[in-house]
C-alpha cells in the first residue's frame, strides 16, 4: 500500500519511479516490491514502463483508485469472509463466540478501505498530517 502511495506521489509530480527508489526510500525489500507492483500493473491498478526513463507510475486518477483495490490484488479479501477463530462454518446462523464482534470491526474496516481512495492517502501525506516512511518528508524527492 504505501509503495502505491509512494508511487501516486511521483505521479503527482510527473514522474515515474523504479523498485530500486521505492525499496530505499520505503526500506523494503526490492526483489518483494518487484513482485507485487507487478501483480498491482497485471491487475490494472498501476502502470509501468521500460527503459530509461521508465518507472511505475498511475494511468488513472489517484483518485479513482480505491484503496480496497490493491488490498485486493495484494491480500485477496478472504480475510473479510473467514472466521476470526479458524471455523470452517461461522456464519449469523451458526457463530463462533466471536462472530459478532469481529464481524463488526471486518465491515468497519471494509467501509472505509472501499471509501477511501489513493488520492485520499496522498493528500493526508501531502498535507504533511500522514506519513509513509520513516524520514519524515511530506513526498518523494522529485
């Protein structure tokens, strides 16, 4: 997630950026990164292009990229449907002891991946409120 906001923050700049910037600036594995983003470019949530001056960058909006999109592609959204202790059958009609309680906080969480875009998280990290690394700047070096 934060290597897609890293990359909606480039784009905003109009630029394009390669694994090897996110990886550093991020401190994430580059070879882990690589995987993913291409995962993220197969399923249509970013782009990428070879060569020099290529580098991932968005071909929508950042704000037309909701959030639970690349918690889709990146984890699936099993998690939002499988019991919270491990039942192979949990359900309103039949619940685990926690069923309630957990499946209030997964459709919580699910409201507001699935309101929440991209452009969302940029601005919060544009207005310097929100940070995605561990130097605190406000966006990429451009």
């Amino acid at each position: 997630m934060r290597a897609v906001v890293y990359i909606a923050l480039s784009d905003a700049q109009g630029n394009k950026v390669g694994i090897k910037e996110i990886a550093k600036e991020l401190e994430l594995p580059a070879h882990f990164m690589g995987k993913i983003l291409q995962d993220l470019v197969r399923k249509g949530v970013i782009s990428s292009s070879k060569g020099p001056g290529g580098g991932f960058f968005l071909h929508r909006s950042a704000s037309d990229i909701r959030v639970i999109e690349v918690v889709q592609v990146i984890d699936g959204l099993e998690a939002f449907r499988r019991c919270g202790m491990g039942m192979k059958e949990c359900s309103d009609k039949h619940p685990c002891p926690l069923h309630n309680e957990i499946k209030a906080y997964r459709d919580q969480l699910l409201k507001v991946l699935s309101s929440r875009t991209i452009q969302d998280l940029v601005n919060g990290i544009s207005s310097g409120e929100y940070f995605i690394t561990n130097v605190h700047e406000a966006a990429p070096k451009a």
